[in-house]
C-alpha cells in the first residue's frame, strides 16, 4: 500500500518530485568544489613556475596526491591545504578564490 501511494505522489505537483536525489546532488557539488579548487592549485603553480614535483616537495606531499588534488580528484584535508598555501606562499584562503583561468 506505501508503494502505491508513493507513485501517486509522484503525480502530484508536489516541489519535493522535481528535486534530484540527495547523492546525486552532493556528489557532483562535491565534483565541482574539487575541481575548483584543484584549478586553482594548478593555476598558482604555475604562476610561481612550479611542477608538481617540486610543490610537493615543498608542502611534503606525495607528488601523485599533488596531482590528484589539481584533477580535482583527491579531497585535501585542513592540514594539506595549509601545507600547499604555505609552499605556494600565499594564505590559505588564496587557495579558494576565483582564480584568473590562466593555467
């Protein structure tokens, strides 16, 4: 009986049937706040003519984690994102502007 309900409600002009499902909705948020955030190492990197090799190092972060983050694929915790500002020379909240796109 609950199912049936449920596709009746469906039918409704109810605001909740329009909505994407939550983990779809988070999921690519998360996607795009990554990717931001991961062009955005890239495109002040690049600016200091760093690779991603030598950002590493100096944040003393594994070179493939460096290049997961700027992919936009790796979800850097509070003290990586200290440790790459830091590398980079500029305060951690550079790292979460809108960026030039130069990169």
């Amino acid at each position: 009986m609950l199912n049936a309900a449920m596709h009746a409600a469906d039918d409704t002009d109810s605001p909740w049937t329009y909505l994407p499902h939550p983990a779809t909705f988070s999921s690519v948020a998360k996607r795009d706040v990554l990717k931001a955030f991961g062009d955005r190492v890239r495109e002040l990197r690049a600016q200091m003519g760093l690779s991603q090799e030598e950002l590493a190092r100096r944040a003393k972060i594994d070179r493939t984690y460096i290049g997961g983050i700027e992919r936009g694929e790796r979800n850097a915790g509070i003290k990586n994102v200290h440790r790459i500002a830091d590398a980079l020379g500029v305060p951690a909240a550079e790292l979460f502007r809108d960026g030039g796109g130069d990169a």
